[in-house]
C-alpha cells in the first residue's frame, strides 16, 4: 500500500479488559474502566477522523459488546493487524475494521526527504508485523519495522537490535497513545542503520 499523505499513525496491545496487565505493564491506571476511558481520551486526542492508525495486534481479552463499545468509540480509519490474543472471526465481527492483515504488512509513506535515496522513489518504506523480526525486507535499503507483543521487555536487553530503524509500537512504549509517522521518523534519525541482511553487507 502506498500513501501519498503522512497522516497515519500506529499502536499494539491494547489488551482491553485484561485486568492482570495493569500489573504486568505497570500501567499508570486504577482498573481496566479507567483505562479504557483514558486511551480512548488519548487516542481521540492525536487521531481525526480521516486519519489511518496500524494497530498492530492484541486488542482485547474482554467480551465483544464491550470491545465493540470502544473501537467503536475511537476516531480513524484502523487496520489490524493479528496478534497472538485476537481471533479472525472476532475482530472481523467489530464491523470497526478497515482491513485486517493475519501476518503483517508493508507500507510505502511519501516523505520528500527520501528523494534521491536509492531504492525509495520518495517514499519511507515500514514493514509492520505483531512480533519483533530480525531480519525484515530491504533493512538494507533503510526500511523501518515496527512491532509489538513484548511490551517493551527487550528494549533493555536487545540493545543492538534497538539501535536499528526498529521500535517497538506497544502501548505502554508510547504513552497509551498512537504514535504518528512524523514521531517514528524523529525516533528513527536517532538511530544507526545496522545492516543486517541474509544478501550481505551491500
């Protein structure tokens, strides 16, 4: 998918209604009601209503009436993507969705300041997926991965691999509020490229 504007933004792992989370994240709420009305606060806050967010799996643990509620609450265009925790047929049933990707997906964003880089044509290429992947599509050429499900555990102890143009999109990485493009680009020039690459070094 190629995007000619640069108004999108991405998150992962809600996990509404999960009560043990708020402890496992050490979120900064009371119980899964505060929660809730607060990322849908934070949410509504940086996204409009033309905006596209990636939301890249584990929406939700808790009943469909109530998950329903609260996509339902959010402003935006969303396209999921699976996570360990979600079911096709579930997330298919928010009737919320505006695609919905099984395994992952990749973007082209036209970003001016990628003219004349070799292989870009003027756009910043993502490769987006639930979980963190090593060695994604043209990293060699300067492409980004986003990624969820680890919450953050290994931005400590995978030090070297956070020093690549990857991030971690989890919630509780980004303040429970979708992060848009132009974030992720200031938090990618802070990184070294790292070639890794089963073609070799080019």
């Amino acid at each position: 998918m190629k995007y000619e504007k640069q108004n999108i933004f991405f998150i992962s792992d809600l996990h509404l209604f999960h009560k043990n989370v708020i402890k496992f994240d050490n979120r900064p709420f009371v119980d899964v009601e505060e929660m809730h009305v607060e990322m849908i606060k934070r949410w509504n806050n940086v996204v409009g209503e033309n905006d596209i967010v990636y939301n890249l799996g584990d929406l939700s643990f808790g009943r469909s009436d109530g998950t329903k509620w609260f996509v339902h609450s959010l402003k935006g265009k969303i396209i999921h993507i699976m996570g360990n925790h979600d079911k096709m047929k579930d997330i298919i049933s928010l009737d919320r969705m505006d695609g919905v990707h099984e395994y992952g997906t990749e973007i082209w964003i036209k970003d001016e300041d990628n003219e004349g880089l070799r292989g870009c044509n003027g756009y910043q290429q993502i490769i987006m997926s639930h979980y963190p992947i090593f060695s994604w599509n043209r990293s060699h050429y300067g492409s980004w991965h986003l990624h969820g499900h680890t919450h953050g555990s290994l931005m400590a102890t995978q030090q070297e691999y956070y020093k690549r143009k990857v991030m971690d999109v989890g919630c509780p990485c980004i303040d429970y509020t979708p992060i848009s493009y132009e974030q992720v680009k200031a938090e990618m020039k802070k990184k070294k490229v790292g070639v890794v690459d089963h073609h070799g070094e080019k």
